[in-house]
C-alpha cells in the first residue's frame, strides 16, 4: 500500500469538530497512540517512510515491546 502526490479529505459525515490525541488503553498506547507519537515528533527518519514501512516498523516496535 502506498500512496504519493495524494491528499486524503476528512469524510463528509464525520463528526469531528478537531483532530483529537489518541487515548490509551488501559495505561497501554494504542497502535494509533504510537503512530501518533512518532509524527508529532517530526522525526526525519519515520517521515521518509511510506505508509508500509510506518507499518512495518511500528510491529518491529511492538514486537520489541513484547
């Protein structure tokens, strides 16, 4: 999977008003907490990756974790 020069829109019936922090899960982050954590740090290294390689390795990180 993997997307280039592509602008994914917000749906029409989504009820968001704002983007929101993903909570944890019992004290555990949620695989969308982590994904969220590695953007807001702008670390270079996770922003090259295309959206396999994110995949990739946040299961290396959780397997890891483990």
């Amino acid at each position: 999977m993997g997307y280039t020069n592509t602008f994914i829109a917000v749906a029409e019936d989504c009820r968001a008003g704002t983007g929101e922090v993903p909570p944890d899960r019992s004290g555990v982050p949620t695989v969308a907490a982590v994904q969220y954590a590695l953007h807001a740090v702008d670390s270079p290294s996770y922003a090259r990756l295309r959206a396999d390689g994110r995949l990739t390795q946040l299961r290396a990180m959780r397997s890891r974790r483990g």
